[in-house]
C-alpha cells in the first residue's frame, strides 16, 4: 500500500512539473484577441463584443481572471520587493503568456494546494499507522516545495533565454556591421536583424525599433533592452554604442571591434566548457562505469576462486 501511495504521489509531481512547463512556454506570439479581430476583418462579417468575448478559449474567459483575483490577495500580504523581484524576472523570461506577478503567485499557490491538498487525501485514506503530526509535517514539507517549484522553472527559463541571446549575438553583430558598413543607419540595421531572425534577440531588436518609433530616444530604448536582457555582452555593446553616438565615433568601426571581441569570448567559453567536460564526466564514470568494469571483470575471478581449493579451505574454517 505504501508503494503505491509513493507511486500515486511520484507520478502526481511529475504532472505539476508538466502543467508548470506547460503554462509557462511562450508558444503564442500573437495576442489571440487581435488574431480573430483580423479574421472577422477578413471574413467582412460583423461580430458583436460579446461574440467576439465567447469566441476566446475558456483559459482567458476563466482561468486567467480567477488566477489574477487570486494573486490580488497573494500580493497584498507579498513583501514589494519580492513583488518587484518577481517581475524583473518574468521581463528577463520575456513575459511568457503575458504573465504578471499576480498570475505567477498565484500559479506558486495553486500548485502548493493541489500538492498538499492530493497528499492530505492519499493519507487519509492510508498510511494509517504514521501519526498525523508526521502526516502534517510531510505535507508542509511538500507544500513548500510545490509553491518553489514554478520560481524553478522561471530561472531555468531566463537561463535558457539568456543563453540563447549570448549565442546568436556573434551573428548578429556581423550582420549589424555589413548592414552599416553597406551604408545603412543603425536603425535601419536592426530592421535587418529583426527581419532575418526570428529569435529573441530579433525580437528585442524588434521592440527597440517600436519604441523609437513611439518617441523614445535611442539610447534609452536600447538601455531599456539591456535591463530587459541582463547579459553582460548585451551591457558592454550598448554601451559602446551610446558612447559612438555621443561622441561621434564611426559607428562601423565600433560595430567590427565589438563583433571581434564577441567572437573571441565565445571562442573563449567553448575552450572553457571542452576544459570542463572531463571533470563532469567523472561523476557518472565512476558511479555509472567504474562499477559495470568492476562486475564484470571480477565476477569470473571471484567465481573461479570459489570453485578452488580456497572454497574448500574456508568450508573447513
């Protein structure tokens, strides 16, 4: 019975894990509200608000609204600096789904209660030799790991994000400088970059451009990107940049410096990460490997010893 409440509450985290990733992967780049106003637009039919409220999947009708009513209450008892940690790290994950603090506290507290609320259940319904004070204590313990749990999968997506950034910035310099060198602005560069890639740093790209065109100042947007980005690379380009416009330094020539210097420091860090693989690999060689060699080749002595005149000397002992 006890296996399988383990079995039952194993398989359970895995499905939190799943509903977590799932609900935090950007699939949608496109609002779905703006998508069917275009499809109506096309169709040349008239739709009423109502229809067009009815036509949006149950999640944004539902879900989306209990979950920020939720978190409303989540947030007035939140500290404001982990509210505002909170939110630096959704615009570093890229907003995904259009989430906000409030919807993501309530995301932690809705996977903490149906955890600990599933653990309450399965051990009223057995395990009845444990005592509820452990009983209690082993569904806090779960609980808190449950509302830790999408905080985990946020920083593992901010890492991936991020890492991604500092891969396709090499090849996005170059193209930055061409676009440039060939004569055009550096507006009209990072058009480029948006058009050809459709990655996140294009999208940043892409952003920036939609801000200058809203009236910010260049150097401000691009700052805004950095905060947006926090990678190190990202800081000291935009800062060459700002520091080329300011004072008046050919902006190709300060592209091609920081493509080169880009490219060393990726060079760099494959170098660091082929110097870090043997030290990684020790670890499951010598809990995976070593052992298998060991079997496998001490197995037939041992058994030949055993066959021997040892066996019959340690029978007689």
């Amino acid at each position: 019975m006890d296996l399988i409440l383990i079995i039952i509450i194993a398989v359970f985290l895995v499905g939190a894990i799943i509903l977590v990733i799932v609900g935090m992967r950007d699939n949608s780049k496109e609002d779905p509200l703006e998508q069917r106003f275009m499809e109506y637009a096309a169709r040349g039919e008239t739709a009423t608000l109502e229809e067009i409220e009815l036509s949006q999947p149950i999640t944004d009708r539902i879900v989306y609204p209990l979950a920020r009513f939720f978190g409303r209450i989540a947030v007035k008892f939140t500290p404001q600096n982990a509210i505002q940690s909170t939110r630096h790290k959704l615009v570093l994950a890229g907003n995904p789904r259009g989430m906000d603090p409030t919807i993501f506290f309530s995301l932690r507290i809705f996977v903490a209660l149906g955890i600990g609320g599933l653990l309450a259940f399965l051990m009223t319904i057995g395990m009845d030799t444990w005592t509820w004070g452990i009983k209690i204590l082993i569904i806090a313990v779960f609980m808190v790991i449950g509302f830790y749990i999408p905080d985990l999968f946020l920083t593992s997506k901010i890492q991936r994000r991020q890492k991604e950034i500092h891969r396709s910035m090499p090849d996005a310099l170059d193209l930055l400088t061409i676009c440039v060198e060939a004569g055009l602005g550096f507006n009209g560069a990072m058009a480029k970059v948006h058009d050809k890639w459709d990655n996140e740093l294009g999208d940043e790209f892409g952003r920036v451009l939609r801000e200058i065109q809203l009236g910010k100042l260049r150097r401000e947007a691009l700052r805004d990107m950095t905060h947006r980005i926090d990678v190190p690379e990202m800081t000291s380009f935009v800062a060459a940049v700002i520091q080329s416009e300011q004072l008046g330094v050919s902006m190709a020539k300060v592209l091609r410096i920081q493509s080169d210097q880009m490219r060393v420091k990726r060079r760099q860090l494959a170098e660091e990460q082929a110097h870090k693989a043997p030290i990684k690999m020790l670890i499951p060689m010598a809990i995976l490997i070593f052992p298998s060699i060991c079997i496998v080749l001490m197995t037939p002595a041992f058994l030949m010893l055993m066959r021997s005149t040892f066996r019959t000397m340690f029978a007689g002992g």
